[in-house]
C-alpha cells in the first residue's frame, strides 16, 4: 500500500485564505472547513452569508450529513451573535 504524501504548503499564507478563515470563523471555528468543502476548493468570498449558508447546508445534505445551523453552533462555542446574521431557512 503506497502513502499518500502530504500537500505541499506554501512558505507564506495567502491573503485570501486568512480572509477566507476570518470571515467564516466569525460564525463557527468549524465553518471555514466545511465553506471549503461546499465550495470544493473554490471562493465563497463574493457571495453572500445566507448564499454561503445555503450552500453548505445543500452540500452537507448531498453527503448525508446533519444540517447545522452554523450560527447557533458558534453561539454554543461563545460567538456573539450580533456579529452573525440568521441562517435562511
């Protein structure tokens, strides 16, 4: 059985994925990764938090997968919620 190696990072961090990772993490420490699993690597910055809400929650019922609501995760992780708006239905 061959090992997979592991991605090879870049020596400095980009702009965009510090970016990607403050926005998202205003919701849950947890949103960023799965915002990148629904996106499939590809940015969420130009949409908006409820076309990113709806897309992760349309991404994680595809895979099986509960449907958080992300926002009261983050409340639960001690997230004001004024700094988050409410998640589409």
């Amino acid at each position: 059985m061959t090992r997979k190696q592991p991605a090879k990072l870049p020596k400095t961090i980009p702009v965009e994925w510090i970016e990607h990772s403050n926005r998202f993490r205003k919701v849950s420490d947890l949103y960023p990764r799965q915002v990148t699993e629904a996106y499939e690597g590809a940015s969420a910055m130009a949409d908006s938090d409820e076309e990113v809400a709806a897309k992760v929650a349309a991404w994680e019922r595809r895979h099986g997968l509960l449907v958080r609501d992300w926002y009261k995760w983050g409340t639960e992780e001690g997230r004001p919620p004024g700094r988050r708006k409410p998640r589409p239905a």
